[in-house]
C-alpha cells in the first residue's frame, strides 16, 4: 500500500533522514522504532506531505505522491494522529470530529461515522458538547484517533499514541487499534520511543537511527533481539 524509497529530510541545519526505505503492505501493521531526534516524526510529516525539503519517493497504492499536497494526500487516504494531540481546544468534541471529515464529500455518511467512532469510544459520546480543552489527557487521545477515523483512511499514521498516557490507557488505546485493524481493515504505521506495545500490536518493524534504518524485520524477532531489548523495550 505505501512504499517509500531512498527518503531524505533536511532541515536548515539537520539531515534528519538518510534515505530510508520502508515498505506498509495493505492490511498490515508497521511499527517503525526509534529514540528521541532518530527521524521518526519527520518519516510520518513526509509522508503527509508536511515537510518541505524531501527528496525519495513516496508510492501510495502504486501512485508517486511525493509532490502531491497534504490535502490531497488526506483525500486519497492518509490519516495520522500527531504527536502532541494537536486537537481544536476550543471547539467541542462533535465539532473536532466533523472537522475530521473536511475533504469528504459524503455528507450523508459523515453523522454516521461519528456515531462509529462513539462506538469507539464511548467516553467521546458522553463528552460530545464539551469542549476539547476539558478533555482529560487519555480523551484528547481519543479524539485526536477518532477526527483522523473521520477522513475515511485507508491508512492510518500514529505517532506515539502512547506518550504521556498511563499503562492501562495505553492498553486500552491500542486494543481499540487493534480493533480498528481487525474490524474496519485499515492498514497502520505506528512510530514509537517504547516499542514494547507496538512491536505486539504489528507485523513488522524498522529501528531508526540517526536518520538510518539500522534493523527491521518480522516484529516477532526484533522484540526479541538483544540490542533492540535493551534500548527500546527495557529489562
Ligand atoms: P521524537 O521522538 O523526539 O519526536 P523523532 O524521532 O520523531 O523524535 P524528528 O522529530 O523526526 O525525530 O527529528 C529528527 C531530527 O530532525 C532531529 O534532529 C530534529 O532536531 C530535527 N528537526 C525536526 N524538525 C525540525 C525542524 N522543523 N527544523 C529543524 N530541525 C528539525
């Protein structure tokens, strides 16, 4: 579904990536493991068409879409939960949701799907005329999945669901991803410093450092290998 080759990001300053290649089948999981400034969060904005200085290709369902807009990039199917939440503080919680579905044209469909991401997370429903910024952390966190759930994607980027969540909220984040992924079939890349969950939740993963893909393979084998042990799950 997405297959990017030889990506670089540069920064004034920073290369923050050194041609990368990472590949997310359709109906897969992709976990992609790396610590703080390794390039993460700059692999996920590219592929959004976020930043500006790249050079690589991005395919997406076989289309080179490396020049193409954010906005068109939404439209054809690339959702991501940034880092950080980034919701609409002030606008209530029905109100983030609709703005979710902004490049769609479905008017019809669109009460309907916030009713399935209700489904979700029936702590949104509960919580639907309250403003975002009265969100605890953990309901921020549901938000921000369920406005990208509002674009329709076909592929879901998450960067770092977990961060800032307590262990059991994080638990319950990503068997909610799991459904999603079972459920509706959607394909994800998921970026995080505690790859713990994440290399449960995927298929298959790539450690970032420095800008470099230094290991990947079967998320199986990488949970269990000695250097990743060490510097990404702990004990
Ligand atoms: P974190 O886990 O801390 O979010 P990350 O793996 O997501 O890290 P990136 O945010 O992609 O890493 O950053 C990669 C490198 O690029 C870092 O050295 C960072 O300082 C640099 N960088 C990122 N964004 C910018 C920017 N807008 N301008 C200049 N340098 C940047």
């Amino acid at each position: 579904m997405l297959k990017i080759e030889n990506l670089n990001v540069r920064y004034d300053g920073a290369h923050a990536l050194k041609g990368i290649n990472i590949e997310v089948p359709r109906g897969s999981v992709v976990a992609l493991i790396g610590a703080n400034g390794a390039g993460k969060t700059s692999t996920l904005r590219s592929i959004c068409g976020l930043v500006k200085n790249v050079s690589g290709k991005i395919i997406f369902e076989g289309q080179d879409i490396t020049g193409l807009k954010a906005y068109d990039r939404v439209k054809l199917g690339i959702a991501m939960v940034p880092e950080g939440r980034r919701i609409f503080t002030n606008l209530t919680v029905f109100e983030n949701l609709l703005m979710g579905a902004y490049t769609r044209t479905d008017k019809e469909k669109i009460l309907e799907d916030i009713e399935k991401v209700y489904r979700l997370f029936p702590r949104l429903k509960e919580r639907k005329s309250q403003k975002a910024v009265t969100l605890s952390g953990g309901e921020q966190q549901m938000l921000a999945v369920g406005r990208a759930l509002m674009s329709s994607p076909k592929l879901l980027l998450l960067d770092e669901p977990s961060l800032g969540l307590a262990p059991n909220l994080v638990r319950e984040m990503y068997r909610t991803f799991a459904e999603i992924h079972q459920n509706e079939g959607l394909t994800i890349l998921l970026v995080e410093q505690n790859a713990r969950m994440a290399l449960e939740l995927a298929d298959y993963g790539y450690v970032l450092e420095v800008g470099h893909i230094v290991l990947e393979g079967p998320s199986q084998e990488l949970a269990q290998n000695e250097g990743v042990k060490k510097a990404y799950i702990g004990g």
